[in-house]
C-alpha cells in the first residue's frame, strides 16, 4: 500500500499549453510541426491546444519538457506545466455539462 501512494506522487504528467499564431503560411506550417512533433513525442491531444504526456517520474517528465522546449518555434505563447498522477487524478473533466473521466494514462514499459 505505501508503494501506491509513493508512486502516486513519482509518477508525473506534463501538459502543454499553447497558443501560436497562425496568420501567415509559414505561422501555419510551425504551428502544425510543432503540434505533429508534440504527437511523435508521446503526446496525446486533450484539447484544441492542450496536450498531455504521462511520465514515469520527474527525471522523465524533464526530459521530455526539455525535448519540447528543442521544437518550439519563434513566435507564440507556450506553457509546460509537469503535475504529480496525485494532482492529475483531481482534475474534474466535463463534456457538454456532463462530467466525464479523465484520460486514462499511457501503457508504458518501464525497465530498470
């Protein structure tokens, strides 16, 4: 029981906010490579800007803020923000006023 509850507060989510313009061809094409290299990276759509990626722990959650931050693009407004599965677990989702759960974390093979 106490594993549990330590892992609830290792195991990490990192969501990405965003807001890019779009203006121009080329805003529009960063815009898209940016939000398809964010799909490569393990990152799954939540919204229309916000993605999220479930990490292991905190050295994962790093690496892949890191690995974002490689990828940004110039212009626009970007927000990383790593939260414990704990905090995750809190969050109230909604869907045409009805509450939904979350999304579920990622299968992912960990090896030590």
């Amino acid at each position: 029981m106490e594993n549990h509850r330590l892992n609830e507060y290792r195991n990490m989510w990192v969501v990405v906010f965003y807001d890019l313009p779009t203006i121009t061809k080329k805003q529009q094409r960063n815009m898209n490579q940016f939000r398809k290299n964010l799909l490569k990276s393990g990152f799954a759509m939540v919204q229309l800007s916000l993605y999220m990626r479930h990490c292991a722990s905190w050295e994962s959650a790093e690496a892949h803020m890191k690995r974002v931050i490689q990828f940004m693009p110039d212009e626009g407004s970007i927000i990383l923000l790593p939260i414990t599965d704990r905090q995750f677990r809190m969050m109230k989702v909604f869907h045409n006023g009805n509450k939904t759960a979350p999304p579920p974390p990622s299968v992912q093979l960990e090896l030590f």
